[in-house]
C-alpha cells in the first residue's frame, strides 16, 4: 500500500475514472452498433420501395416479395434478385447485388468511421469529463484523509480542560486556547457560554420582576394587617376598608403566582397538551356567551362563520389563551365599547380572533408585548403583571401557531392566533 496520501488517492481517482469509462464505452459502442444496423434497414427498405415504384408505378403493400440468388452450375452464387409480385401480373425481377454490395460497404464504412471517432475522439473527451466532475470528490478525500492523520494529541485534550477549568463564571470571561488547530472547538464553546449567559440574566430578570410584582401586594397586606392590629378592631370604618384592601391585594397575588406557576410549568416541560377535536366555532361562542355574562360593561359580539373548523388541540389551554386576548380586550376598552369576537379560515389556516376598539398600541409596544412582565406606558394605569400575553403565547407556540397583531394607538388592536 503507498503510503503517500495524495499518490494513492490519486490511484484510486485513476481506478474510478477507468470503471466509468469502461461503463460509458460499452453503452456508446451498443448505441452505435444498433443505430447503425437500423440505419442500414432503413436503406435496404428504401431501395426496395424505389425499385417497387419504378416496376409498378406506384406503392402498394401487400404484393409479394422475396430474393433469390442465381448460381452457376459448380454452386458459385453470380447474381442476387428482388422478385416483386402483384396480384393478376407478371412477377419482375430486380438484380440487386450492385445495390446491395455499395450499401453494405457504405455501412460497413459509417461503422468503422463512427467506432473510429468513438476510440480517438469520444473517449479520451470522456475521462476529461469523468475526472471533471469527480474533482471536488477527490479534493474532499485528501481533504478527509489530511484530517484523519492530523496530530490530535492527548497533550491538546490538557489545553482545553485546564482552558475550561480557569474559565471564571463572571460575565466577560472567555475561553482562549492559544491554538489554532483547536479554533473551531474554542469559538463553539465560547457561543455556548454566551447563550448559558444569556439564559442565566433571562432567569434572574424574571425572578427580580417577579420579587417586585409580589413586594407591592404583601406591603399593602402587612400594612392593613398593622393598622387593624393597632386601631382596626374596634373603628368598624377602619375595619371594613382593610378587609376590602386584604381581599384585593391577595386576590391579586393569587393571580400572580398562578401565572407565575404557569410559565415555570411550562418552562421546566411539566405542562402537556393534550389533543383532541376541537370545534373552533363552538369554542368561540362559548367565550363569547361567558364574556357577556360576566362583563356588563361592553358589547359583545361574535361573527359566526360558514363553515366550522375542527382542528387538533387542547381545547382547554387553548380557550385559556382566547380568555386571556379577551380580558385585555375588555381591561383597554372604554366602557360601552365594542369588543368582536370571529373564528374561520384564512389561506388554509384556521384562526381565532378578538378585536376591540380600545387604547391601541404603537408599533414599538407591539413589538414587545409578548415580552414577561412587558406592559407599554398607556396599560400602566390599568391593573395587569404583564404576564398574560406571555402564557397566551406559550399555549400558541406549543400549538405550533402564531400571533397577527393590528394595532393603532386609539383606535384599536385585532389579535388574531393562526393555527
Ligand atoms: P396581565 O398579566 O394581568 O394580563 P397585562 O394585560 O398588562 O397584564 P399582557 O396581557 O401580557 O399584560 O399584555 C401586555 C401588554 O400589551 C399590556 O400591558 C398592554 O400594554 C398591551 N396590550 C395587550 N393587549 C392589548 C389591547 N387589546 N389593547 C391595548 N394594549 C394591549
Ligand atoms: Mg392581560
């Protein structure tokens, strides 16, 4: 075996190239072979047909026709016949040995003329071709083999453990190897400390948020829990307004931490979905009569479609996402207002929509309003965490759908989910 890498790729390109060439040859010589045989049938057929119409005057198919050789009385063949013979006439007979010997050797010549061009010309122009196109193949073998033979010692594994081990946890440390040939290795793992990053300031910003939603609640609790402590329990007036407070601060703390609990579900994979049929129209009608039982302070409506959907999904996360469109629908929306609720198909794909004519959004809060705790300036005298959108948009991205958002500062914001 050679043990010089380019000399025996080199022969194995030689090997490869000669098998495809061999292959090609055999296919063309078939291909001359038979062209030329059915291009000499062709001639044969066209002599005779002019030697029919020259006898007869015209072209006629079934009449007789067979050859006959004339021989000397020793057995020596002199002479070879067409006989034709139509039906009520006499039989004419055609010498065709003249014809039929320049045909032959005109073929005969086309084929060595053909072969001729096929060994000298077509062939070596073939195994131009064949290595043409197995360059880049040939270039991606030394390429492999150059790779399988470089140097990859137990030494570079030490460079890059002892590199990981002083890699410090602060935010601008990154690894550096010093190596060339290890870059490649040195860059990934760089990439992947700064998405760990990333990911780690992600938790910790929510936590922080978090921390601070629940502050304002448990402040306002501990504070009426003080006052009632030093003068609530007899000031009746005092009494009932701290019971009032208590209730609503915790109320609101409840809600919190179940949205809380849901996007930490949903982020550690313990929430599933579970499929089934789901009647797009029906689910949206039900909202829509829940919506006008519980909220007396707008109109509702619901644009009933045609034709129903029945998709795949999980009917009760899914109406959770619907319920959570609705109540921001309803909580940015003056009072009287209209809020209309439409369900269908648009280019093939299923959607839900709700649509109000409240407070709008500009095109900068749009962008962020699926963002955790994310709430624009003109929601911030309304009540909300700002974690809505965030679970509606975890239940549509598990959907495999996505939001279409249309919103004009006072005018109002359609949201659609496409499925
Ligand atoms: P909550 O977590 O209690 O629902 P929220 O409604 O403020 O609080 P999201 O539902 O996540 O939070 O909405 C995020 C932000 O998007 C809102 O604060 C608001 O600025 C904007 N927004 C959402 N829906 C509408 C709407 N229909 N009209 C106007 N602004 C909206
Ligand atoms: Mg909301």
């Amino acid at each position: 075996m050679s043990s010089d890498p380019n000399k025996a790729q080199s022969g194995r390109m030689n090997s490869i190239t000669r098998r495809l060439r061999a292959a090609w040859m055999r296919k063309s010589l078939l291909r001359i072979v038979i062209s030329t045989l059915l291009l000499f049938a062709l001639a044969c057929l066209g002599w005779m047909g002019v030697q029919e119409y020259r006898a007869l005057g015209f072209l006629k198919w079934n009449i007789g026709r067979s050859f006959f050789v004339e021989r000397t009385v020793g057995g020596r063949i002199t002479e070879l016949y067409y006989r034709i013979v139509n039906a009520g006439e006499d039989p004419v007979e055609i010498a065709a040995g003249r014809a039929f010997t320049v045909i032959c050797i005109a073929f005969a010549a086309l084929l060595i003329l053909r072969l001729f061009w096929l060994f000298v010309f077509s062939g070596p122009r073939e195994s131009r071709r064949i290595r043409t196109i197995l360059a880049p193949l040939n270039d991606l073998a030394l390429k492999a083999d150059e790779l399988s033979r470089m140097e990859f010692g137990e030494d570079k594994y030490h460079v890059i453990e002892d590199a990981i081990s002083q890699l410090d946890a602060d935010e601008s440390s990154r690894l550096s190897l010093g190596d060339s040939d290890l870059a490649g290795i040195e860059a990934a793992i760089n990439n992947l400390l700064v998405r760990i990053r990333e990911s780690n300031m992600q938790q910790a910003r929510f936590v922080n948020d978090a921390s601070h939603e629940l502050r304002t609640p448990i402040a306002v609790i501990s504070g009426y829990a003080d006052m009632l402590a030093r003068w609530g329990k007899n000031d009746e007036k005092v009494l009932n307004e701290a019971i009032a407070a208590i209730q609503t601060e915790s109320g609101r703390m409840k809600h919190l931490v179940e949205q809380l609990l849901f996007l930490a579900r949903g982020d550690s994979g313990k929430t599933t979905l579970t499929l089934e049929d789901v009647s797009l129209t029906s689910m949206m009608r039900e909202a829509y009569e829940e919506s006008v039982m519980i909220d007396e302070k707008h109109v509702y409506r619901f644009s009933e479609p045609e034709n129903d959907m029945v998709i795949k999904a999980d009917a009760g996360l899914l109406k959770q996402a619907v319920r959570i469109l609705l109540d921001n629908a309803a909580k940015y929306t003056k009072e009287g207002d209209e809020i209309m609720l439409s369900c269908g198909e648009d280019d093939g794909h299923p959607y839900l929509q709700v649509q109000d004519c409240g407070i709008g959004m500009a095109e900068d809060n749009v962008a962020h309003m699926f963002e955790r705790f994310y709430r624009a300036d003109e929601a911030r005298s309304f009540e909300g965490t700002g974690l809505g959108l965030s679970i509606a948009k975890w239940i549509v991205d598990k959907h495999k759908g996505h939001f279409e958002i249309l919103s004009r500062p006072d005018i109002g914001t359609r949201i659609r989910i496409v499925l």
